[in-house]
C-alpha cells in the first residue's frame, strides 16, 4: 500500500481491487471467448498502475530496500509486460488458439 501516491484515495480498496482485476483479467486470458477482452482489461490496468511505479522512483528515499536502478527499470519494464499481455491476448496464430 506505501507504493500508492499519496494522492489516491483508500489505498487498501485500491490495492485490493487491482489484484482482484488482475486475477480476474489473468483468469480471462485461459478462454478464447474471452481472451480478448481480458487482454484490454490487463493493458488498461497495467497503465492505470504505472503511476505508482512513478511515485517510487519519484520518492526513492521512501523505499530503501529498494535498490534505485530497479526503480528505474520498473517503468520500460511496464511497456514489455503491455508487450507480453498484447502477444498472449492477441498475438496467438489460429492454430495455437484452437489448441
């Protein structure tokens, strides 16, 4: 919950329900009925998360075991994990999909 910003409301609610929607967006991506949609759901939760990437390395005095060059990583780290949802949810060819 410290990775939140202060900003945010409820951060408990707010952690809770992302790993809820993550688990849920996970789940969805295992059917091809509703992969797609599951694959949008984790791309827009994976952006809606970042800003808390971006406090981290913002305030990186807040999070000592934290060593900063992971800090730093975390946010290209973002754009290969969209990568990674995008080939899961979308990238399939018709036979892996069948399969």
């Amino acid at each position: 919950m410290s990775i939140v910003p202060a900003w945010l409301p409820a951060h408990r609610l707010l952690v809770l329900a992302s790993g809820g929607f993550e688990l849920l967006g996970a789940l969805g991506l295992a059917w091809p009925a509703t992969r797609r949609l599951a694959g949008w759901w984790l791309i827009a939760l994976t952006i809606a998360v970042t800003p808390a990437n971006v406090y981290m390395l913002q305030h990186a005095e807040l999070f000592p075991a934290v060593p900063y060059w992971a800090l730093v990583v975390r946010l290209p780290l973002q754009a290969a994990l969209i990568g990674c949802i995008a080939y899961a949810a979308f990238g399939r060819s018709e036979r892996s999909r069948r399969l």
